[in-house]
C-alpha cells in the first residue's frame, strides 16, 4: 500500500474491487489470479470481512540529526538543573555562586580556566573580573566573542581567598566540565594555566612546558596557554599567549571554522 493513499482512497478501491469481484461472481467466473500467481476464490473472497483503512501514517521522522547535547543525553540547561545546589565538595559550603559557565552551547570555541575568584563568585558568571576583561580582549582580538565561544572553569566553586584548587575538589568537579564539553562539543579548546591544563591533559608540566604545544582530550585538539590573571601580574607573557591563540585561530581556519 503506498502511503500516499489515503483511507478514505482506500476504502473507495476496497468497494470498488469487491463490486468487481460479485460482477464476476454474477458472471459465473468462481476464480481470479491473485498478485502473487495463484488464484483468489471469489466467493471466499466476498465473504471475509473488508480490510480495515492503514493507520493513519505518522509524521515522517525528522530529517534533521539531533543537536549535539541530544545526541549525548541532555543538554547544559538540564545538566546545570541536575546539579542544583551542588555540594560535593566543601566549596559549597564557602561560596556564593555556583559559576557554572557562560556563551554558546553550539561554541566551536572553548576557553577552560581554573576557578571562580571574588567578582565571578559574586556575579555567578565565569571570568567578569580583570582577568575576564582581558580575555574579552583576548577572545576579541581573535575575531569571536564572549557570546560565540563557551567559557567554563575546572571547579566551578570559587576557593576560599583564590587559594590554588585541592585535589579532592577536582576530583569531585572534574565530572561536570567533562559533560559540558560532551554536551558543547568544541572543535577547539583552549586552557587557561595550570590546573585547567593538567586535568584535561594529564600532564603535569609547567604551564610554561605545555603552553604553545597542541595537545588532545577526547580527540579535540587542545591549546594550552597562560591565565589571564597571571598575564595581568606578568605582561611579557602576553607575547607568548598571544602567539598560542594565533595558532588557534590557525587551527580553526584549517578546520573551516570561521570567527564570528
Ligand atoms: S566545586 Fe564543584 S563539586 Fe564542589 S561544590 Fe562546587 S560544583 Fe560541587
């Protein structure tokens, strides 16, 4: 039955045939050839009951693939939600803002920092103190902005007095920025100073060893580079970082991803 046929078109060609089938009957014709090369007894034919209409058919699937975040199970909004008031580590306890991350969930563009300090811990948002208005600077001098990239942190809990992360809280965060990066997908990441880069990387080289080098997590190219906060205490660095993000916007142009 071709789906373009519709019930009522079907239940018109039923009658149709079975007043086809009581004219032959009439005619004293007991049998006719069925599709399948064998024969239909006419009388037995007239006697079962007429085929129901087909199901009215469903919507054709959609052509369209799922979104990223639905194809592994959920997207940032439903993962923030299942975090809640999250108090897997005692930075629950001390901070005022769960900062969870900020820009696009379709980014191409990912920035990792390290954790929360005194403004993002306030504002809930990542990187809105000076060293966030650095990397806007950063980020604008690359031709993408704030909104077009995503930025995260590894903790997503400021430490008390912007003391360095401990490895327990790590450990008990690291699981969220993994799934914000399943669920966003990035085709490029870049980490901004130590922490972010040891726990994506696994390495445990300075800062000033991995930075410059493309390295991986999950198959997607990862650009380490100096934080914004230490390029603020230490303006000779920017040179350096500067030309890590030259070769990111390198690395975009190659994979067709334009800045926008
Ligand atoms: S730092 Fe991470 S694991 Fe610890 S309370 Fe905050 S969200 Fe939860």
């Amino acid at each position: 039955m071709s789906d373009g046929v519709s019930p009522e078109e079907f239940q018109a060609l039923v009658s149709e045939f079975r007043a086809s089938l009581q004219e032959l009957g009439r005619s004293g014709v007991c049998s006719v050839s069925g599709l399948s090369g064998g024969t239909v007894e006419i009388a037995e034919a007239l006697a079962s009951p007429p085929a129901s209409p087909p199901p009215a058919s469903s919507p054709p699937a959609s052509s369209s693939p799922p979104s990223s975040a639905q194809a592994i199970g959920g997207t940032l909004a439903a993962l923030r939600e299942d975090m809640g008031d999250c108090q897997r580590c005692s930075l629950g306890q001390s901070r005022k803002s769960l900062v969870f991350g900020v820009g696009s969930e379709k980014a191409r563009l990912m920035f990792v920092g390290e954790a929360p300090g005194a403004e993002e811990d306030r504002l809930g948002e990542p990187f809105v103190g000076p060293s966030g208005q650095l990397l806007d600077k950063m980020i604008g001098a690359m031709g993408w902005s704030r909104k077009s990239v995503y930025i995260a942190n590894v903790l997503k809990c400021r430490p008390p007095n912007d003391r360095d992360p401990k490895s327990e809280e790590v450990a008990s965060c690291e699981g969220f920025l993994a799934k914000q990066i399943q669920r966003i997908q990035p085709a490029v990441i870049v980490t901004l100073g130590k922490p972010a880069a040891h726990l994506l990387l696994e390495n445990k080289a300075s800062i000033g060893a991995l930075r410059g080098v493309w390295l991986s997590y999950e198959g997607v190219p990862v650009m380490p580079t100096y934080h914004p906060a230490y390029l603020l205490r230490d303006a000779s660095k920017k040179r350096e970082a500067w030309a890590d993000l030259q070769q990111v916007m390198a690395r975009c142009e190659e994979l067709g991803i334009e800045a926008h």
